[in-house]
C-alpha cells in the first residue's frame, strides 16, 4: 500500500514514524522489526532509503567483537523491495531500492525485518537488553516512535529504562510500560526526535530468564569474532613450517671448497658470466653485466669506444673472431656489426632495449640451470598454500574481500619503504655463514612486517573504513605471508655443485681485487701490476662491483717507482682513444667508475615506459548494542 500526499516543494523529508518490534526468545537470539515511515520529496530520498549497521560491538576489555544482522526481508508499502549491501566508513549499509528506478514523492512505508544474536547482557542481579532502537546516525527528524519488546512466555519484565537524544544525553523524552501480564515492555516519545538524535531502550529481566550461552554457542562466537585470524595465523604456521622444511630438503647450500685468497684469474669464463654466478643466477635489472662485456670487447678490440657529444658510441674494431666470444658479448658484436656504428643514446634507444635483452637472453639461455637452481616450483606450491590459506578466511569473515583490498594496495603504495630493506637483503646474502644469512634475513622480514603492518594500520584508520584493530590484525597477518614468501623467494635458490665451487673462487677472485697491495705483501707469486694485468681484470672488477679499489691499486702502482723504472709515464687506453670516458673525467681521474658511467649512459638511451590514462550503572543515548542511522539515496 502506498501511502500518497501531495506534491510540495516547501514539504519536509522527514520520518514520519519509526517503530520497532523486537521478539527475544529463551536463548537469547532477537527478531527485530523496524517499520519506518519516511517522506520522499525527491532531494535525499530518491531511490529509497538505506540503514546502517554497526559492524562491531565493544565486549570485555575493550575488545572489538563482530555484530551479526541477518537480514529476513526489506519491503516498501507491503511489497518485497530489492536492496544490497556496502561497506560504508566501518558499517555495513543496506541500501534500500535500486539504483535506477525513483520512487514517487509521498510516503513510504519501509519495513526491515532481521536476526541478531548476542545482544543479551548477563548482570549479577538478572540479564538486560540495551538496545539503540534508533540510533544517532539517521540523517532525518524523526516525529514519532513506539518499541515494543516481548519475552517468550514465561519470561518476565521487571525494570526499564530509556534515553534519548545526541550520543551521550540522558535526556528522557519518552514514557514506557509494562503489559501482558510483564511479558512485554512498550516504549514511547514523548517529543519528536531531531536528526542525529537517537532512542535507546532498556529492558531488564530477573536472573534465568534467558538462557545463559552454550559452550558451542561460545566457540561459535568466538570463530566469528577471530576465526579469520586464526586461519591467518595457521595459514602463517603451515606456510613457515612449509618453507623451512622445503630449504632443509631442497634450498641448504652445497658445501664448496674453501674460500681462498686468489693470486690472480683462472677462472675461464667471461666477466658477463662472473656476474651471472655471483648475481645467483640472475642478470640484475641494472647495466653491470653489460657495461662489463662491453669493456671486456674494448680491451680485447674488437670494439672502440668513441664518442658523439657526451654519448659513447660502440664502433668494431680490428680483431675479429665473434664466434670465438663468449655468449654474451657475442649477442653485442652481433648488434654493432648490423650498425657499426653503435649510439648510446636517445634516438637509438629501441636499439638500445634490444641489445639489452639479447645480452641477457644469451646469457640466461646458455647457463640457466647450470650454476644456480631458483627451484621455484617450491615457491609457487607456497604462494598457493599462502593464497588457499588466505581465502579460507572468509568463510569467517563475510566482509574479508575488503580486507584483502586493502592489505594488497597498502603492500604496493608502501613496496616503496621496502627498497632500502631489499639491499639490505643483498648484503646479508652475501655474508660467508648460512648462520648469518638466516639470522640477517629473518630481522629484515620482522621489520618489514612491522612497517608495512603500521602503515597498513595508518591507512585504514586515516580513511575510517574500519574502527576494529581485529582487521588490523588480519591485515598484518597478510601482509606477514606476502613477506614471507619474498624472503624464501631469496633463501630457496641454491647453486649447483659446480655453481658452488665457482661462486668459491669468484669470492677468491673479488678478495684479489679489493686487497692487491696486501696480498703483494703477505702472499707469494702474486702477479706483478702492470697496464696488461689491470686491463685484464678491470672487467671483472666491473662485474662484481669492486672497480674504485682494483682502480685504486692500479693507480697507486702507476704512481710508484715500479711505474717509473717500467718507463711507464703515461696511461692511454687504446679503448678510449677518442676520450669519451677521459673527457667526461678530465683526463687525470683515476678509472674508478667506468662501470657507472657507462650504466648511465646505457640507462638514458633506453625508452622511457608509457604511462597509463587516466566512507546498570547508568546509561546514555546511543550506548548498548543496536543503533547505526540511516538516510536517503
């Protein structure tokens, strides 16, 4: 039945009357009745209306404890009407209509029937309902308001109280009584209701009267309340217990040969490759590698290095013999000799990009496998565990979706502050004890976990989706499982026994590099500096990032007497005749950062990536369970 009035344009939105039915039965579940009577002239209320519930309650202690409304039926003016629900700043929003049909001015009569349990107090001297019938978040003045409770027979009423008004007033406008024999309490205003005002009833019982909860009903609760946690904190335990039992069987290191002091290179592979073995089996996302293949086809001249400007430009020179290259530099002379003459820069910058990723093709295609096993089969079969784990949760949580939204966007705006903890990573890992290692790895994965979890927190907060720290929790618990999939990404890899014993003597090697002038000193038949011997390893040096102090050696030799007595007055690179990289240096400059120099080079030729286009001791209004609001859409 539909109630109509006449169109008005000075007519008010309003609630004409809001009354409320509650049935509370001996176990102490509620069905609870709200008809609301509304005023629809089309400004708010245009679709309908919607009704918010809170999502949580306060239990002992402070803690945050999940409300339950199970929606039986929503009809307007008799009829079955259609509605869906949101999350909206920490409620949970039932939006009355749909979204495009408007509905007449006039009055409506809406009626919202549902189910909640848990909402009984147990008191030393009997049980209580404290109950926000109305509660202070409607958006409408309200005129009128009966709340009606009963017990199941047998069960008595024997005390009540009231309150109306802004959240926090004790205010008491409104009247009540008991009939049916104390079966049931009705409450009444006794002035109407301005918006942001609320009615909040309570109706006490003598002790029995309800059902005091089960052992079942109290582990059902609790499930509710933190089931999604514990399957997270499972999920977080079966996955650990996973990952430490996988790297015992698959990801432990071999044991190579001890790492000793290398007197000079003998390795047999290129300076491409040296990086690759010590880089794990991986190319880095850098220019390293390259920038040293580039200088090692320098020194070997199959390459000059000119210049254009500030740019280098990589010209072939006259020692020939490409099929004898190792793979990687065998993938750049390939590019020069279709351009001989090879720009580092902006115009050629597809060129650029493909020379890069045939270098690392090359590379990768030639030796996965071979030295390093990432095995990460075992990292997929975790990240799954971790996924099912995680999904689980909302068999718990019916709003869980919203949680793992914002876990995953707060992990990807705050990777960021992650940055600095990932080179952290790469230096722990480079430690000679496993012990360290773990131990290394391990702190940085607690304190990523609390820094991602605190601004995971921050987030939530700042746009008050959610008021429960249970969330916060859950969140934290996500984003530990996304860090601790990252962290066995690292540990899981293992070198090959071959791969093993190569990283061993690339250890040995980088010694040599960093620690020349003492390994002269204290050591026996180690090769004499000269122009030859830096050139041959000043590659390497680039490889494994150890170029200022094998550039510092060389130079500090070139000064000394040997230099002299050699007739050495003067270092002149046959790679860089033309000067491209002494001009950039001003010639005297020790040869302490070819690698970056050309990395830079290398890195402003390349494209620049496209960019995409673009809510009992005393009471008060608005206190017990119940309450939200409401308003028009």
């Amino acid at each position: 039945m539909i109630f109509a009035s006449a169109v008005n344009s000075s007519a008010l939105e309003e609630i004409l009357k809001y009354d409320v039915r509650i049935h509370i039965f001996k176990n102490g579940n509620m069905l609870v009745t709200e008809s609301i009577m509304v005023n629809a002239e089309g400004r708010e209320i245009r679709r309908g209306i919607y009704r918010d519930f809170p999502r949580y309650f306060e239990g002992d202690g402070g803690t945050s404890l999940k409300e339950n409304f199970d929606i039986v039926s929503v009809m307007r003016n008799g009829q079955e009407e259609p509605y869906h629900t949101q999350i909206v700043n920490g409620w949970k929003r039932i939006l009355i209509g749909q979204e495009d049909v408007f509905i007449p001015r006039g009055q409506h009569l809406y009626e919202i029937r549902y189910e909640t349990d848990r909402q009984i107090g147990f008191l030393d001297d009997g049980e209580e309902l404290y109950w926000n019938a109305i509660g202070t978040d409607w958006n409408f003045p309200i005129r009128e308001s009966q709340v009606v409770v009963k017990l199941e027979d047998g069960g008595v009423f024997n005390g009540f109280e009231f309150f109306t008004g802004a959240h926090g007033s004790t205010d008491k406008n409104a009247r009540a009584v008991v009939a049916a024999k104390g079966h049931i309490v009705s409450f009444e205003l006794t002035q109407p209701l301005a918006p942001r005002e609320g009615f909040t009833i309570v109706a006490k019982m003598p002790r029995g009267t309800i059902d005091e909860p089960t052992d079942a009903q109290i582990r059902s609760w609790f499930l509710r309340d933190f089931g999604h946690i514990v399957v997270a904190a499972v999920t977080f335990a079966i996955v650990s217990l996973y990952y430490i039992i996988a790297w015992i069987m698959i990801g432990r290191d071999p044991k190579g040969s001890r790492v000793e002091q290398r007197k000079t290179l003998s390795l047999g592979i290129s300076p491409a490759l040296t990086h690759y073995i010590n880089n794990k089996g991986r190319i880095d996302g850098g220019w390293t590698a390259i920038s040293a293949a580039i200088l090692s086809l320098a020194i070997k001249k199959q390459i000059r290095i000119e210049k254009d400007g500030d740019d280098p430009v990589l010209v072939k020179d006259e020692a020939d013999g490409i099929h004898r290259l190792p793979v990687g530099e065998a993938a750049i002379m390939k590019m020069i000799m279709k351009k001989p003459r090879f720009a580092l820069n902006k115009s050629n910058s597809s060129s650029v990009a493909t020379l890069k990723s045939n270098f690392q093709s090359a590379i990768e295609d030639e030796h996965r496998g071979v030295f390093y096993e990432h095995n990460s089969k075992w990292i997929w079969i975790g990240i799954a565990l971790s996924i099912i784990g995680v999904l689980s949760t909302l068999i718990f949580n019916a709003d869980g979706f919203f949680s793992l939204l914002i876990s995953a966007i707060v992990s990807a705006i705050f990777s960021a502050f992650l940055v600095p903890i990932y080179f952290l990573i790469n230096r722990l890992w480079r430690a000679q004890s496993t012990f360290w290692k773990v131990l290394g790895l391990s702190l940085v994965g607690i304190f990523g976990f609390l820094l991602v979890s605190f601004f995971a927190a921050f987030i939530l907060a700042l746009f008050e989706e959610t008021q429960s720290w249970i969330e916060f929790a859950f969140v934290g618990a996500v984003v530990g499982l996304i860090a601790l999939n990252i962290i066995f990404y690292k540990l899981m890899g293992r070198p090959t026994a071959l791969g093993a014993e190569m990283m061993n003597q690339i250890k040995g090697l980088r010694m040599h590099l960093e620690n020349y002038h003492e390994q002269r000193m204290n050591l026996n038949d180690v090769p004499d500096m000269s122009i030859k011997y830096f050139e041959k390893l000043l590659p390497f040096a680039v490889a494994l990032e150890v170029e200022k102090p094998w550039s510092d050696a060389f130079e500090q030799w070139f000064k000394s007497a040997a230099s002299v007595a050699s007739g050495i007055n003067e270092y002149d690179p046959h790679w860089d005749r033309h000067r491209w990289y002494r001009t950039r240096h001003r010639s005297g400059r020790s040869h302490s950062d070819f690698g970056s120099q050309m990395a830079s080079s290398l890195s402003s030729a390349m494209p620049k990536p496209k960019s995409s286009s673009s809510s009992s001791g005393g009471g008060f209004s608005g206190g017990g369970g119940g309450g939200g609001g409401g308003g028009g859409w």
